[in-house]
C-alpha cells in the first residue's frame, strides 16, 4: 500500500503571508521560521531538485500551511513544520519538527525522508 505524507509547513496560507515570508527568507533567512520551506523553496519558488524528489518518491504527497491544518485536524500541542502519514481519516505524526529543523540541506531532509519511509 502506497503510504500518504501530509507535509505541514510553519508558515500560513494567502497572499499577505507569502510576500511577508519570501521578504522574511531574503531579508533575515536565519531568523526564517519554516525550515521546510527554507529547505524545498528559494527566491524564485519550488527547487527543482525537490520537485523531482516529490514526484519519483513512492508516496502520495500532499501539503498545506499550519492555519489549513488547524482548521482541519484538532490536534493539540503541534510544532510546526512536520510530516504526517495519512491512513483514512486519521493522521500520525510520521516527522516531527526537530527532525526537520535538524536538517541543514536539502540532501538531508530527502535522506531523512527516505529512511523513514524504508522503516
């Protein structure tokens, strides 16, 4: 069974909050909240390197911001940016966000990515 990744980022939905955040990873990107995003995006949108990974890995993969997720799942105490497996209605947290937040390139997060999915 193909196993389903709900990728959660630290980071808002809507225009207002994606000027602020590509100004905030220009202007201050070590002070950047998101980690996930910091990682899989640059200045210009989705690392292509990235959007290759998403596509040959052998999971479905979904994304969403943290105010999307909070409007949809009633999980308390949730840290942001972090993974999630989907089976059904009911999500598990599969990557928490010091693991993400531990990774310092894009290879590592792929590399954690992976190990994971292996287990």
């Amino acid at each position: 069974m193909t196993p389903s990744l709900l990728f959660v980022y630290n980071a808002d939905s809507g225009l207002f909050n994606t000027f602020t955040d590509i100004a905030h990873k220009i202007l201050s990107p070590k002070t950047y909240p998101c980690k996930l995003c910091a990682i899989t995006y640059d200045n210009f949108g989705i690392k292509i390197e990235w959007a290759q990974f998403i596509k040959e890995t052998k999971a479905d993969i979904t994304f969403c911001h943290r105010d999307e997720f909070k409007k949809k799942y009633n999980i308390a105490n949730t840290k942001f940016p972090c993974i999630f497996t989907e089976k059904g209605s009911n999500i598990e947290l599969f990557i928490t966000d010091k693991d993400i937040n531990a990774c310092e390139s894009l290879e590592e997060l792929k590399k954690l990515i992976t190990t994971k999915l292996s287990q």
